[in-house]
C-alpha cells in the first residue's frame, strides 16, 4: 500500500478565496494526462470477464443490503467486533451475504445493492465505519467484510442466480483523515474558551471546525495566521492516515472551509465538510475528477458489476457528474458491459432538484426523496393520525410533476429508459426512520404502502428487513441485524411482498407499463372515497398487457371509487378484472363505458388483472 507525508499545508490555498471553485469559474472539465493508478489487490487466479447482465432495469426490484448487519459467513475476519452494539461493527461480510442468496432469491427481489466495499477509518469516537462511508483507501477492500476473491465470488454466485450487483459508492467526501491545525502545533486539539456561563463557552475542534467562507483559519494569540493547514493523521491501528490514491492524499484535493452549518446556503452545500469530520474533495479538479473515474470503474472491472449506487450527488457540482458518467460508461462499454445503470442520492424533498441530475449526460435516475416524503410518509406513515394524514391527490401531483422535473431522454451511453420513467422508489433506508417506527407499528400501513412499491412506474427498492417488520428508529437503531432472526420466509409481511413480486414478473404492465391515475382524493376522513388512489398500469412497452391498482390509505374505513354520482372510469370497457391478490380471486366487470365502482377496506388494496391475462399468467 502507498504512504504519504504525514503533514501537508495549504500553501497553495493562500490565504485568498481563489481556490474556491464557484468563484474561479470551475476548472477545465476533462480528464486531462491523468494516468489511472495502480490498484494492487490479490489475485484469485482467474480473469473476470465483463458482460452485460441487464436486460431491462424496469424489470428489476432492488434489494438495499448492509453488508455488515446482514450475515455473518466468516468469522476470520470478526474483529473489533462489538456484538449488539449498533454503531459498532457487528460481523457480517460477503460471504455470509453470498451464503443466504436463496433466501433473497425466494423474497423476489433481483438486484443488490450492497453498501461500500473500500478501506474505512476504522473508528471515531467510538463508532465504526461498518456503513462504509468513511472512505480512507479507495483502492483495497475492507478487510471486515473480505477480500477480493470473497467479493468476486459473491458477484460470481449472484450472476449465476440472475442476480445483478449495484455497488455503493462516494464521490463527494473522504472520512476523516486530516485535521486543520489552527492553532499551528502540529496536533489535533479540542479547546473551550469563554467566560464560563453555558451562553458564552465556545468549542472548537480542529477535527471539525465550522464553515469559514474564506477557509479555515489558524489563529494564534496575536490574531489571524493565515489558512490553517492541513494536516494528515499518520495512526495506522484504526487506519486514520493519509487517503489513496494520489491527488486525494494532498491538501489541495480539498475545499478546506470546515463543517457545513447551513444546508440552504447552496455554497455551504456544495464545498462543507459533512460534519462528524467528513472531509469535502474538491470535485472541481481535473485529476480528483480522474481519480474517482478510474478508481470506481476499476471496481466495477474487478468484479462484474452492474451499476454504482452514488452518495451525496447535491453535494457535488453538475459539471462533475457529467465527466464521471461519460468516463465510467465509456469505459465499460468499451469492455463489453453496456446498460450500467448509476443512480444517485439527493437527500432532499424537491423533486425540481432532484430531477436536475437526469438531465442530458448526467445520472440514469436518482432516489425518488420526493416521494419518500409526500407519499409515503405523509399518507402512509400518518394514516393512524387523520390530523397529519394528507389526501392522495398528492400522488397524483407528484407524479404529474415528475414528467417534466425529470428528464424524457434516455442518457448516451446509459440503461435505455428515461430517468422519468424509472425513479427509484423506496419507503425508507439507512439514513432514516424505518418505516414501521414512523408509523408507530401500524402493518397494515406498511403492506399497503409495499402494494404501491412494488405496482408503481419506476425500480422499487427495499431496504433489508422491511419484509421482517424490522422496526428501528434513527441510524443506528435502523440498521439491525438479520442473521439472529434464522431469516424466516414464512411471515406475512414476507409473503405478501413475494406473491406481488410474482405477479410483478409475470405481469409486463407492472413492469414496462405507462400510468394512469384514474382516481385520487382529498379526503382522509369519513367521505365515500377518503384515501382512494387507484391507477392503470398499461401501454408504453407494456404491449396487450394491462393491471389496475387500487388503495385504500385510510387507516379507519372502506372507501370506494366514487363520489356521489361520479364513478371511477377505466380505459377498459366490459372487461372482467381478477384481484390477484384475494385468495378467492375475487371478479369485477366494467360497464360498458368503462366504470367501476369498488369497495376497499381500510388500509388495504387490490391488483387487478384482466380475468384473460390471469389465466394466461397462471393466476
């Protein structure tokens, strides 16, 4: 492994903002001379040989696993293991994740999305990097989970089930493997000043410092010395030292502006350190730029990948994401890997923002926060209390938004689909409440809001344990163990997500369909259609196939298609439709017009296939 000076300074930062990237006007966007690094891993012996194992991802569920919570197939690699304690690491790795694909495979899901597989700084004040996103060595894999002949397998094993490998990866920041000597000692310090009264103490850490906009500043007992250099940790025993490769092993690599303090300041935003000490690369740089496309990409040539899971994409500039995809996708086309989806993370509820990353030679999709929020929290999670429950004409709005926020033309180079018609949809994952704790219990929230996953347009992703009724709160708490349940394929949440999976394979409209919203409501309390959405799923790719969904979101009462003397209109006249998931298989037939009226109890819905396409499809 290559090691660096342990002490670096700013002197080419100065102490000007002309290093700052939005006020330099952004550097050139090419990759430039770059020469792509040198990535020493053990070799298994055998080449691996890239292939293209997509042939739709509309036609993908996507599985979120952290390696670390999910089994536990080695125990040579346990150390520093801290069983039950959530912030620590707990034990799992790719091999144990390798040895229950059949339990994945008997859920329905068809993708992995495993967490980051690079070196970590081991710890910081007592919490683990088991998550994956305190990158220190972007070239060596984490030695908790494996090595590379124990990933490549893992890789190997799923491709061979037909499953696909979408890795989680960072752009934006490295762990925390500098800190700003401000005080120009040459050690990392805490101190505390003031006058002693709880409203005059102030703290300051050189590990994380505030967000300063003309850089952190070094201060002695004369006044202001300028930019505080950077100094990298040199502490081995927890992996603390200076990063790898190359230019993310120097300080110009960095913003150096401390911890962002204001997430609505878009410069904060975009050049902040995470704070916890995350350290934010300075994107904008020709070779980082290099660096994080040859370093990524050599993972996906090590292993076969499928697709990169991308953290943190608000955080990094639009001109970035352009280089990056364009080198990634050039790259592995060139090896025979075609339709390599990327996808990011924008944690943020404006759905404008987050459709700004499909935008032409950018990401294939990004996580459908939007949703997240004005859906499945505020109808699903809220449907035990009317008081915050809102109406489903929500969903019929933020659908109706996506056509234009996000882009209608599919990427060069990328998967085939426009990103508006592929959001990547979710209920919730690592970095939020689980679902069933938002919802304080509720289960019949939980399946219903599954129903809607898993039958709407876009990839459906589910985080580990939702199929278990795992139920933890803020992270940690949400990132529980599985392996101390036996993994059980017999519970009810567990079933119903596999029998619609099943009906989702079978059935094209749920997977290539266009939508149609036939019905939403305002109303969440006691009026006829209160909490109704119903929608078709049909044309587009979908051929002769054809699915009508209907949901009841109100927790209390049946409601119905129709509101007086207005009655529910489908695009299908006189056709008799199977609810697929009633285990009598109950029968509606539309009038001559195409209406329906049907009746759903509370908290709770129907799949509706043509009684034809049911036969036909075996259900």
């Amino acid at each position: 492994m290559m090691r660096f000076s342990s002490l670096f300074t700013l002197s080419k930062f100065g102490a000007s903002r002309a290093f700052r990237p939005l006020a330099m006007g952004m550097l050139a966007l090419g990759l430039g001379s770059f020469t792509p690094s040198c990535v020493s891993l053990p070799e298994d012996g055998t080449t691996v040989t890239l292939g293209t194992h997509v042939d739709d991802w509309r036609d993908e569920v996507i599985y979120q696993v952290l390696v670390d919570r999910f089994a536990n197939g080695d125990v040579n690699n346990d150390y520093l293991v801290r069983p039950g304690a959530l912030a620590r690491y707990q034990g799992g790795d790719w091999k144990g994740l390798e040895d229950h694909l059949d339990y994945i495979k008997e859920l329905g899901v068809t993708t992995l999305w495993i967490s980051p597989v690079i070196r970590n700084v081991e710890t910081d004040a007592d919490v683990d990097a088991y998550h994956g996103y305190w990158a220190q060595d972007l070239t060596q894999p984490n030695p908790h989970f494996g090595d590379i002949v124990s990933l490549r397998s893992l890789v190997k094993r799923a491709h061979s089930q037909n499953l696909k490998v979408v890795l989680d990866i960072v752009t934006n920041h490295m762990g925390q493997v500098f800190f700003y000597d401000m005080n120009l000692n040459g050690k990392a310090d805490i101190y505390i000043g003031g006058t002693g009264t709880s409203s005059q103490v102030t703290r300051v850490s050189e590990f994380d410092p505030d967000w300063n906009p003309i850089g952190v500043q070094a201060e002695t007992s004369l006044g202001l010395a300028g930019r505080a250099p950077i100094v990298f940790f040199q502490d081995p025993t927890i992996q603390r030292i200076a990063p790898v490769p190359g230019i993310l092993a120097r300080a110009e690599g960095y913003h150096g502006f401390g911890r962002i303090l204001n997430y609505d300041v878009p410069e904060q935003t975009m050049l902040g350190d995470f704070p916890g000490g995350l350290k934010d690369v300075a994107t904008e740089l020709p070779e980082v730029r290099a660096t994080m496309v040859d370093a990524y990409t050599r993972w996906a040539e090590l292993v076969d990948l499928d697709g990169f899971r991308i953290d943190t994409v608000k955080h990094v500039e639009h001109e970035f994401w352009k280089v990056f995809t364009e080198g990634v996708r050039t790259r592995l086309a060139r090896q025979g890997k075609e339709k390599f989806l990327m996808f990011g993370e924008a944690f943020d509820g404006n759905d404008q923002l987050l459709g700004s990353f499909t935008q032409k030679g950018e990401l294939d999709s990004v996580f459908y926060f939007s949703q997240h929020y004005q859906v499945f929290r505020d109808i699903f999670m809220y449907a035990h209390d009317a008081a915050a429950q809102r109406g489903t004409d929500q969903i019929e709005k933020l659908w109706a938004a996506r056509a234009t926020n996000w882009s209608a033309e599919p990427q060069d180079q990328g998967i085939g689909v426009a990103p508006n018609k592929i959001p990547v949809n979710f209920m919730d994952n690592h970095d939020v409440a689980r679902f069933l704790f938002a919802a304080l219990g509720d289960v019949a929230a939980l399946r219903n809001a599954l129903t809607l996953l898993l039958t709407e347009e876009g990839l459906p992703c589910i985080y580990y344990g939702t199929e278990l009724d795992f139920s933890g709160g803020n992270d940690p708490a949400n990132r529980e163990v599985v392996w101390n349940t036996g993994f059980p394929t017999t519970g009810d949440t567990f079933r119903h997500v596999a029998k619609i999976l099943g009906v989702r394979k079978a059935s094209l409209a749920l997977r290539r369909g266009n939508t149609s919203v036939l019905w939403s409501s305002p109303h969440v309390a006691d009026e006829e259609d209160a909490g109704i959405i119903a929608y078709e799923r049909s044309g587009g790719d979908a051929e002769d196939s054809y699915a009508l969904v209907v949901l009841n979101t109100n927790g209390k009462k049946s409601s119905s298609t129709s509101s007086g003397e207005s009655v529910m209109k489908t695009g299908k006249a006189s056709a008799t439709l199977v609810d697929v998931l009633d285990p009598n298989r109950a029968s509606y037939k539309t009038n001559a017009d195409g209406t329906l009226k049907v009746s759903v109890e509370a908290q709770s819905g129907k799949l509706l296939l043509l009684e034809s396409e049911a036969s036909e499809l075996g259900f």
